[in-house]
C-alpha cells in the first residue's frame, strides 16, 4: 500500500473546498528546545517539510509563536512557493517572552499583529485557516467568553486576511458562544487513547461536520507508556506510536492528525499508521484505557 495515498483518507472542512488527508504535520519540533529559538539543523528541518509534501501530507499546522517566527520562516523556506492543495493551519493567542513562557496575547493589537507575523513570516497574502488559541489552564480547558477576540479575529477575515476560522483549547460552551459571531470549521484540543475528556465533545463535532484535531496525539512531551500499547504494538508488528495514532484515526472520521517530529524517520513511521487496522477487540481494551485512573493509563 502506497503510503502517499493513503494517509487515513481526507476529511473536508465545512464549506469549503479544503479536503485535508487525514495524517498532516505539526511542526512545533521544527523550532528549538523548549520550542524557542533556531533548530541545531536547519538543513534536517527543511528536509523533514520536505519529505512530509512527498509522503503527500497537504495539512501543515504551526504558529509564529512557535521560536517565535523561527517555524514559519523555516516552512517558507522548504516550501515555498506552496504546493497548490497545501493547507497551511496556524494558531493566535500567546506571546513567547525571553524566559520561555506561554503568555496570553488577546488584545486587538497582539492579534492583528500576529495575523500579520504569520502571513509576512511564511510568505502569504491570507492564510487559510487561524484558530484562536486559549490558554486556559495550561493544556487544559476552562470556561470563559471568547467573544471579544473571536470577533477581533473575525474582522480580519472580513478584510480577507484570513480564510476560516477555528478553535483551539475550548469546551463546547465556547464553541457554541463562537458559532454566534463566525462560521468555525475546526477545533483543535489534547485528546489521545489515555486523554479522552473530549470524548462527547467530538461526538458532537462529528454531527455538525466539524474536524477536531487532536494537540499532543502521541501525548504530548512524554511518549504514552502503556502495557496495551505496548503488547497491541508487538502483536501488530508496529510502534506504540503508530498504534496510538491508529487509534484516533478509527476514533471518528472527522479527526485531523498533526503528530509533530523533527526526524524523517519518524515521520515515515507516524504515517504508515494509516495502514494500520486495529482488530475490534484491541479498540475496546484501548478504549478502556480511558476507565482506569490517569496516573494508570501512562504506567
């Protein structure tokens, strides 16, 4: 099976003319440690875009947040001028300081501003899709009103600034208070086979033809460590990676994958879980991962 046509099927956005293969690209790990600053190779990083496009991934999802601008500017440099059926996904909300850290950047100026880093960072007149980024708590959700920079946000796309909007670390009060200002065509939250609090939440999505893509599918800085993942995986000839990633694409059939990595090598490997099936009954014993304790489902 070829992997470049694979990729898990596509999912369209609603109402649009956007259909984006299934397994896509995050490249967070493009940038530096703790996601600040130049990568140690430059040249490794361009080459990961690169070999990402060949593999036939058309959904790159980034910020210029991410070094800050470092990301971007790295994607503008391996792709650019874009391949025609590329989705270029970014997100707003946050600010990098010199320590590190994730500051909320809400105002009126920091997003117009970071709307306008985004296009002139990775060489764009509009940007396809722009999620607004809360910050909640932490990876975390909490509840609060986004009117205010929604609508923010909203006028840049009236100015043809950007294409769509979505949402990103948000509960479904939020996105129901977000359908009254803009049409939103994707939320993007943590979920994975041990993280499953969004469980109703994407069953919901699924009937309004939302996409949800799942942040940190691989769970996030620390690989998933189970004692199913592990034997599914060794049963299945596959990585507990792969698994996991197999896992969210039988989930739903609206779930976006973004699994980050700056290695070429496991790129290969996080797409070839496109082919593979998982039996029903190693999805129930994932799926009762989600029953155990957390501290439970990582050990």
């Amino acid at each position: 099976m070829s992997l470049a046509t694979n990729l898990g099927g596509s999912f369209t956005l609603p109402n649009t003319s956007l259909p984006l293969k299934r397994i896509g690209y995050g490249a967070m790990q493009l940038a530096g440690p703790n996601v600040m600053g130049a990568p140690r190779d430059v040249d490794a990083a361009v080459a990961v875009l690169r070999e990402a496009i060949a593999l036939g991934i058309n959904h790159i999802d980034t910020s210029d947040f991410y070094g800050p601008h470092i990301t971007n500017q790295i994607i503008r440099q391996a792709l650019h001028p874009y391949p025609e059926d590329l989705v270029i996904v970014t997100k707003v909300g946050a600010r990098r300081p010199e320590d590190g850290s994730w500051v909320p950047a809400m105002s009126r100026q920091e997003l117009t501003d970071a709307v306008h880093d985004n296009l002139r960072n990775l060489g764009l007149d509009a940007i396809d899709v722009v999620n607004l980024r809360l910050m909640g708590d932490g990876h975390g959700t909490s509840e609060g009103s986004l009117a205010e920079p929604l609508t923010i946000l909203a006028d840049l796309k009236q100015q043809g600034l950007i294409r769509h909007l979505g949402l990103s670390n948000v509960t479904p009060t939020q996105l129901a208070e977000a359908q009254t200002i803009a049409e939103i065509v994707c939320v993007q939250n943590q979920y994975n086979v041990a993280h499953r609090e969004d469980d109703a939440f994407i069953d919901d999505l699924t009937q309004q033809g939302i996409a949800y893509v799942p942040f940190f599918p691989l769970g996030g800085f620390t690989p998933l460590q189970s004692s199913v993942l592990e034997s599914t995986a060794k049963s299945l000839n596959a990585t507990p990676m792969q698994v996991a990633l197999a896992w969210l694409l039988q989930r739903s059939p609206n779930i976006l994958l973004i699994p980050g990595t700056s290695s070429i090598e496991h790129l290969r490997q996080n797409v070839k879980a496109a082919a593979l099936q998982l039996p029903q009954q190693t999805v129930a014993d994932l799926n009762a991962l989600a029953a155990k304790p957390l501290a439970n489902r990582l050990s």
